[in-house]
C-alpha cells in the first residue's frame, strides 16, 4: 500500500447542475496510483483487502454504468483493478477523468458518475462505508429533490478506503 503522505488525492468541488446533485460541501476524491498493483496475479483481491482493512465493505467488482447515475443515501468508492476507462463525474457539465490500473476514486454521496469509454479488460472493485444505504439515482426531478435533504444526512466515514483512519480523506470530508 501507498504511502498517505506521498500521495495526495485531486480533489474536485462539482457544482449542482440541477439534474445530477453532487454534493455541496465534500469533493470527489481521486487518488492516482492509490493502490499499488505492481506484479501482483490478482488485482481484485488487493484492491479488496485494502478496503476491507479500512472499514469499506460491501463489495463488488464490475465495470461502471453507462449512464449517468449517483446515490444519495451512501458514500462509494471505486478501485480501479484491471485496465481503464474515461468517466465523466458530475453530471453533463462534470469532469471528465482518464482512471486506470491502481486508481481510486471515492464519491461523495450525490455524484454523478457515468463511464463514457473503457478498455475491453476494464475491472473495477466498488465498496462502500459501514453507514448509509444504498440506492440508485438516475437525475429525475422527484430523485433530485429527496436527494437534496437526504444528501447532507449521509454521515462521513471514520476512515479513507485506502488510507485508514489517518488518510487525507478524514481530513478533507470533515464538516
């Protein structure tokens, strides 16, 4: 695993575009070469015991949604195992980011998040924090408008995914 102190997340603030919420006061996180892969057989797996040392659990291992999508119960964060693939992050007016092997992106609840292009091998481990439940936001206005109040209810983890409790994460999500 990574040292905390080499590597310092991009941190990216999206705004509400009316469709997709976002989240007002905690930023997307992206740590590039979070997880160190190097000659292991099974990317996945280190990738999962990282998650589960750190209290992330719920796991899954998939590809991305094609469509723009975000929850607003949960906060989530995504391992990027094999390959690679360009998200758009926020909705239309969001970010676009190149992710590949050994990236991690943790979403604040209410980001939009949709793979626009991927690598045929593209395997990605999603894992989410002990509190909060998970749901499936498409951007409809009904959807929208629970997701504002339930948003800011949605309670910030105890620890990083990747870097435990004293993880830039802890930091940079504190209220």
């Amino acid at each position: 695993m990574a040292d905390p102190t080499a590597i310092q997340p991009e941190t990216f603030l999206l705004a509400d575009d009316g469709s997709i919420p976002n989240n007002p006061s905690l930023p997307l996180l992206v740590y590039r070469g979070g997880i160190d892969l190097a000659g292991t057989p099974d990317p996945a797996e280190v990738i999962e015991a990282a998650f589960r040392r750190n209290g992330w659990g719920d796991m899954w291992r998939n590809g991305i949604y094609p469509f723009v999508h975000y929850h607003s119960m949960i906060h989530e964060v995504l391992g990027m195992a094999r390959g690679g693939a360009r998200v758009r992050f926020g909705g239309e007016q969001g970010v676009e980011l190149d992710l590949r092997s050994g990236d991690v992106a943790v979403l604040p609840a209410g980001t939009g998040h949709q793979n626009l292009w991927a690598t045929p091998d593209l395997l990605v481990v999603g894992a989410y924090p002990p509190e909060g439940r998970l749901d499936l936001c498409r951007g409809s206005r009904a959807e929208h408008a629970r997701a504002l109040k339930s948003i800011p209810r949605v309670p910030v983890p105890e620890s990083d995914p990747v870097f435990g409790a004293d993880g830039p994460l802890v930091t940079l999500w504190r209220r």
